[in-house]
C-alpha cells in the first residue's frame, strides 16, 4: 500500500526539491471552472505526472451544526433536509432515528417501507446524477444530456409522491408526513420498469465504450487495503472490493427483511481493480438494486398508520420530555451517513447535534487515487468520489496546545482584518496606488 501523509511540511519546496527536483507545483481552486465547490488542490508534477498532492478543505463552512442548536427538534429536520440538495432524504433519515433512538419513539412498519422507498429513489436519481458529472468531466458532454434526461422521471416521481423534486419534507420523528396510496403503485412501477428498460444502455454508454474505458480504466486506483486503512465508505469502498453497506452491517427500518448485499465489481464477474472504471461498475449495479428493492417494498408493504405520533404539538411536547443520546446511520448513495444527537430534559433544541457526511470520510483515499496519475485525469478522479464539499465541512482550531471555539463575533473580526490586509496588497501592487 502506499504510504499517504499528510503533514504540510512534507509539500515544502527544499524537500521537494530534493526528492523531486525537475517538479513544478500546479494549483487548483479553491475556485476554479472545473470546481463546483471551493476546495484547494495543489499538485506537484513531473512532466504530466502527479508525484504529490496537497488538499485543502476549509472554503464551505455553513455552521449547520450550530444552527441546529438553536431550533426545535421538529425545526432541525427541516434544516438537516439543506444541509445537501442531492441526498436531501439521507440527513433527514439519519437525524430521525437518531432521535428517535434517545426519546424511545417507535416508528410504524408501514413508514419503514415508504422511508426505504424514497432513500432508494433518492439513490437512484443521485447515481444518475453522478455519472452524467462523470461523463461531462470527461468530455462526454452528449453523455451528460442523455443521462440527466432519462433521470428527469425519478425526479418527476419524488415530486408527486412528496411535493417536492428535492428537500422532500417526507420524514417525522414516529413515521412519515406523507403515505403512497395503492393509486400510485402503477406510477411508480411503470418507471421502475422505464429504469429496468435502460439498463443495457447504460452498460454500453459507459462500460463498453473504449473512450470511456481508456479514461477511466486503472486510472485513481485506490486499493482494497487503501480503502480499509483510510475508511472510505460507499461505492468508493465497495468499488475497491470491500463489501461495506450500513443497510448490510447494520439494518434499519425494514432492510433486515429486504436482506441487502453490498456490491462490487465481483458482482458483475469483473475482476476488481478500484479504478474510476470500477465506481462507473458499482453504482450502475446499485441503480438495479434499488430498484429490485423498490418493487420488493410494493409488493411486501403492510397496511396501516404512516406515524405514531399524528399531531405535531403532542410529538414536540413528547420530544421536550426526552432526555438521552442517539446515533442514526443511513447509507446515503455517497455512502455512511452518521448523526449523533444529544437531548436534555425541558429543553426545545439539542444540546448537541453532530453530522459526518460520507465525503468526510472519502477525503482521505484522494490521496493515494491522486499520485502517479496524469494531469488531465484530475477532474475525473476527484469526481469519482462524488465528492459534496459543502456536506463535509466543519471547523477546528488548535493553535499552539490550546484548542478553542470561534464564535460569530470572533469569525467577523477575523474575517475583517484579513479584508483589510488583502485591499492593503492590492492596492500596493494595483496601478492606481503606485506613486511616481
């Protein structure tokens, strides 16, 4: 395996000099055409080879975390709904059994059943989106239309199951704000059999096109053990050969009976390598997945209440009693969503509220994916991931031994200062503020 550091001294200039002395350094972001989110690259390459790569998060900070602390409990779903647009049922669905978990709320089988259906179309339209980003950072731009224009009928069914394309508003402590109702059965199945229809397509396009293939085959490899030792979750790690799924290790709602393996490339009698090729491999097998799993809930699911608690005063002043800890894991399409909630007596909002969003934990394998790969393949491997920025940030100060909070008041004054110290440069550098 290699070795991955990390320290930032390793990236300074005498020792790259030393080790590689024919290298230049090529920085990229934080803001950057190729870039939807601010993240900060900075590559050393040899030629058109990678030798080194530092990342460098720190851009997207929203304070989420905080704000949730600030609101009622019912308040919070909304805000774990935007902390990411694309997998806007997965938070929410972590948050839940979270709590539930700390305030001994049960949730009815019937509402298990419609939670796994909208994570799994969740899924669906999220792997879709994904490999049209896949195919546009490639260059496959006619690729990129197709996709998303045969993804438009999962986003069209989110909508009229839930009211909404994203942000679906869709679970409550105990249950489910919205039932399906046997009428919408014959929707959802017409456009599961649309998907099942696409399949072969998809294979094609992606998998037996050799444009394709030569960009992505054995191109940010990232190994079995690399994904083990650095923890990558998802199809990042199932790509890699490990066969990780919280739906598999650890079953909620009604997963236990659906009995969910977690897939590689094996799966698809390929050998694995844990390439870009092999991530294209995994989440078009997870696109049939979901839906065998989506068509095993119609069948299976069980009449009967969407929530054990109707009323949303009698849940907030249920929820106002509770004390106690909770953890919710969900297997968001990015990979293991986690939340951790801590609930005090006579109190509205959480005293503590955590998030580890999947790209936290595939930050680290873009190392080794990154080094000795070319220049051009940049875009494609850091989109392997499926990386969401704004998900993963978080902030934490150490300086010197002394480990502290910023607060609002404190993050202004900073953010003040460094403005001034930047328009003092540029006015010193900027035509206009040269005498003579």
């Amino acid at each position: 395996m290699k070795e991955v550091r990390l320290e930032p001294e390793e990236m300074s200039e005498k020792k790259l000099e030393k080790t590689c002395p024919t290298c230049f350094e090529v920085p990229i972001g934080p803001i950057h055409p190729a870039l939807k989110e601010g993240i900060r690259f900075t590559f050393w390459v040899e030629g058109e080879k990678i030798k080194k790569v530092d990342i460098r998060p720190g851009f997207m900070h929203r304070g989420i975390e905080f704000m949730g602390t600030k609101r009622n409990l019912v308040q919070l779903i909304y805000l774990a709904e935007r902390i990411c647009g694309i997998c806007s049922v997965s938070h929410p669905l972590a948050l839940v059994q979270a709590v539930e978990e700390a305030a001994g709320i049960e949730v009815p089988p019937r509402a298990q059943y419609i939670r796994v259906i909208i994570g799994e179309l969740e899924r669906i339209h999220s792997h879709l989106l994904w490999a049209g980003v896949a195919a546009h950072e490639l260059g496959f731009d006619t690729l990129l239309h197709y996709v998303w224009k045969v993804r438009e009928p999962v986003l069209d069914l989110l909508e009229d199951i839930t009211g909404n394309r994203i942000d679906y508003a869709i679970p409550i402590y105990g249950g489910v704000r919205r039932d399906i109702p046997p009428e919408k059965y014959p929707k959802l199945k017409d456009a599961l059999r649309y998907y099942r229809s696409l399949v072969d397509d998809f294979v094609n396009f992606f998998l037996r096109d050799p444009s394709i293939e030569a960009r992505t085959r054995d191109v940010g490899i990232l190994t079995r053990e690399e994904a083990d030792v650095l923890c990558a979750v998802g199809p990042t790690a199932r790509a890699s050969g490990l066969r990780k799924d919280v739906r598999q290790d650890w079953p909620y709602f009604t997963y236990p009976d659906l009995e969910v393996k977690a897939l590689t490339p094996e799966d698809m009698g390929l050998e694995v390598r844990g390439d870009v090729y092999d991530r294209i491999v995994v989440r078009l097998l997870e696109v049939v997945q979901s839906i065998q799993i989506i068509e095993r809930c119609l069948e299976e699911m069980p009449e009967g209440e969407i929530t054990s608690v109707p009323k949303v005063a009698a849940l907030l002043a249920q929820l106002k009693k509770a004390e106690g800890e909770g953890i919710g894991r969900h297997e968001a399409p990015r990979g293991e969503v986690i939340h951790y909630i801590r609930l005090e007596a006579d109190k509205e909002a959480p005293v503590v509220w955590k998030v580890k969003a999947p790209t936290y934990s595939n930050f680290m394998p873009w190392f080794p994916m990154f080094e000795d790969q070319e220049i051009a393949d940049i875009p494609i491997v850091a989109a392997s991931i499926d990386p969401c920025i704004c998900c993963m940030e978080r902030v934490y100060l150490v300086r010197g031994e002394r480990e502290e909070v910023v607060w609002k008041e404190e993050l202004l004054r900073l953010s003040r200062e460094k403005t001034k110290r930047v328009a003092s440069r540029l006015a010193r550098h900027a035509p206009w503020g040269r005498k003579g």
